[in-house]
C-alpha cells in the first residue's frame, strides 16, 4: 500500500492541496532518515525507529524510496549512505529554492504581501 493512498482528492476536504502537503511530509522524513543514516550509518530499521520515532512501516518505505533513487544501499550491519547523497543535497537545495519561487508568485497571485505572512 501506498502512502498517498490516504490522500483525498474531494475539494470540500482539502483535495487540491492535500496531495501537496502530504507529499512534502514524505520528503521531509526521507530526508530526515538520509540524515539520520548518514550521521549513524550503519544503522537498522529498528534503531532509525527509535531515533525518528515513526512506526517501522515509515521507516521500511523511506528505506525503499531512499534505496530506489541510489542513496543508500543496503550492508549487513545495516543502511549505508552512498557517494550520490554529495549530488542529492545541492539539486534538492536547488528544488526547494524553485518551489519558494512558485509559492511566492502564488501569493502574490491571491494578493497576499510576499513578505508577511497572512
């Protein structure tokens, strides 16, 4: 089962940006957990459990997405990190800088002040 099978698309509950906000938990805790390895690598399912307090079914997926894009691999002792985390962080910084941009000309378009918050 996917995560995202939680997810609503019913407007009257939030559909339009559920989706969004649920997908940005999902990155925040893989990223979270690619810390987490690196920092105390290697490093088990039920320690990372432990550590980020998150059921091990969370940790199980991150693990696999985390593998899946080549970030860390699996050893015997536990997760590693790989060398592809150097090129990850400087393109995720570069995501994220992209995504400021959109949000901000999105409140601009709803006609809030980019530079106080609602």
């Amino acid at each position: 089962m996917d995560e995202m099978d939680d997810v609503r698309d019913s407007p009257g509950e939030g559909g339009l940006t559920k989706r969004l906000q649920t997908e940005l938990e999902i990155l925040h805790r893989h990223v979270l957990m690619l810390q987490t390895i690196k920092a105390n690598e290697p490093i088990g399912i039920i320690r990372l459990a432990e550590l980020l307090r998150h059921p091990q079914h969370k940790i199980r997926y991150s693990l696999r997405i985390l593998e899946q894009e080549g970030l860390i691999r699996p050893s015997p002792e536990g997760a590693v990190s790989t060398d592809k985390v150097k090129e990850f962080i400087p393109q995720l910084e570069s995501v994220l800088r992209d995504m400021e941009t959109t949000v901000r000309k999105l409140r601009e378009t709803l006609g809030f002040n980019p530079h106080m918050p609602p």
